[in-house]
C-alpha cells in the first residue's frame, strides 16, 4: 500500500509530497517551503521519515530541505547534475527574484542515477527526466501506478524551458520517452497543480499534440 498526500506550500505552491506506507514509513518528496507545517505533519502522522528526495533543485523545491532534514536526520537525495544548485542561489534561482530569501542548503547525501532504488520498505525506480533542468528526476512507484515527476510534466502542460539548463526538445522527448510510456491509468503527481495520468495527456495536452 502506498498513501501519497500532497501539500502545496509556499509563494509558488510547489507540491510537496508525504508518500507513506504500511510499515510506518515516510518519504519526503520536495519540501520546498513551510518547514515547521511539514514537520508538524510528520509529527502528527506518526510516521518514520526515511529520508527527503528531491525532482529536482529549484528554489521552490528545495527551500526547506535543511530544516526537515536537520529536525528528522534524515539523508537528501538529488540528481547528480544538479548537486551544485543545492548550496548555490544563482543556481537554483533564489538570486533572481528580489524579496525571496536566498536558498543556501548543505550538500546532498546521496545522487541519484537512473534505476531502481530501496529505501526501507520503499521499491521505486528514478527516472532520469531532463528538460525543465538538466537533473530532473521523476520517481516510478510500479507497484501502485504512481509517478512523481516535479515539473516536467503539469496536467495539459509541460515544465518551463527557459530558466537556465532549460530545453524544450529535450524536455518533450523526456515526457514521451520515460512518462507517456507508462500505463495509461498511472497517476501523475506534478510539481504544480493537480494529477493527471498519462492517458488524459495524451489526449488533452496541447504542447504533446505536435511532437515528433
């Protein structure tokens, strides 16, 4: 059994997602903002955090990595492309917005490849998917039918390609390569925004339509 619950937070509303199982165990995916509501959560759910696994290392990503990382001690996993973007603010994009605060985390504990993955009782496979920045990652729970994809894919959308590392045809052969190619009843859990499944994308996303 796998129980996702998802929690828009911050200026942006990133999704951050809780993924629990039947064991007591907890992954967090992208904390990217409101630390203590998401510890709180924690708290209140019960659960063994395992450790805190990232899309990708966008400011809004990842604003609130240290400080659940530091409550819980519990390791970060990112892609290795993006290492960098964790502790650097024009990296991951804090230094560009005047007003937000400057995102400066410590270094990953982990880097992510391409393949399967075990944490705990957690059996996934990270899937390399590039285009919105050149590490970004989207996690297949096979068992469950379920994707995490941060922002590479957003119901009848796609990830933005103009930030740096960005590229559109990179970003749509990820899209068809490593996500339309799951079943079409998988549900597709966003960086934004609601859930989709591959099926509906096929049919309904205007940016996919066109591709070749």
């Amino acid at each position: 059994m796998l129980e996702i619950r998802t929690y828009p937070l911050g200026p942006i509303q990133t999704n951050c997602y809780l993924l629990l199982n039947d064991k007591g165990e907890c992954l967090v995916v992208d904390p990217g903002e409101e630390g203590d509501r998401v510890i709180k959560e924690i708290v209140k759910l019960n659960v063994k955090p395992l450790a805190i696994l990232l899309t990708h290392a966008h400011f809004d990503h990842i604003g609130a990595v240290d400080q659940v990382r530091s409550h819980f001690g519990i390791p970060v996993h990112i892609h290795e492309a993006e290492q960098e973007w964790l502790v650097n603010p024009d990296l991951n994009g804090s230094s560009r917005y005047p007003g937000l605060p400057l995102v400066k985390n410590e270094a990953a504990d982990h880097f992510l490849r391409e393949g399967e993955l075990q944490i705990g009782s957690f059996h996934l496979e990270v899937r390399h998917t590039p285009g919105h920045s050149p590490g970004s990652v989207s996690f297949i729970f096979t068992d469950a039918e379920v994707a995490i994809v941060g922002d590479t894919l957003f119901k009848e959308s796609i990830g933005r390609t103009d930030l740096p590392g960005g590229d559109t045809k990179t970003l749509l052969q990820s899209i068809h390569e490593k996500l339309l190619t799951l079943n079409d009843d998988f549900v597709v859990y966003p960086g934004h925004g609601p859930s989709t499944t591959p099926a509906e994308e096929k049919d309904m996303n205007p940016f996919l339509n066109g591709f070749s």
